[in-house]
C-alpha cells in the first residue's frame, strides 16, 4: 500500500491507503472504482465539448467515487486544499 497524505483546508491531513496492486483490493472496491469510471466516462462524453465550464461536476463525481471507494466522508474530501483535490 501506498499511504497518500493531503492536506485539508482545515490544516489537518486525510490519509488514504492507495493499493499498489489488484490483490490488495477488496471486491467491494473493485465493484465501487468501476462504477466511479463508468460514470465519469459517460459525464467525460456528455461534456467533452464544454468540459471545463462543467469541470466542477466531474470533480464531484471524483470525490464521490473516492469516498464510497476508500469508506472517507464525503465531507472529508472536500475539504482538501484546492491543489489536492483537484
């Protein structure tokens, strides 16, 4: 694993344990990052012509996918600085 540290906004740190290979992930990960990149790709299609006046509901849909990937707060996320969340 490797251990992500992110600042948050608060000055406080989110840590997230990133797998560095498919054994250390759980099947109910696997199953939450395949829904996460579906529904990015479609939001990706949908706006691929307007993408950066829409770049903020891919952001969400981002963090979501991290948050139900990584069992964070969704609330956690979004309180990384700027530069980590994005």
């Amino acid at each position: 694993m490797i251990i992500a540290k992110l600042e948050r906004s608060d000055s406080r740190y989110l840590e997230l344990s990133i797998p560095e290979n498919a054994k250390e992930l759980t099947l109910s990960q696997k199953l939450d990052f395949d829904f996460c990149q579906m529904e990015a790709i479609s939001y990706l299609k949908k706006y691929e012509d307007s993408l950066f006046k829409n770049r903020a509901g891919y952001i969400l849909i981002i963090a979501k996918g991290l948050s139900n990937i990584f069992q964070i707060d969704f609330a956690d996320i979004m309180q990384l600085k700027g530069i980590n969340l994005l």
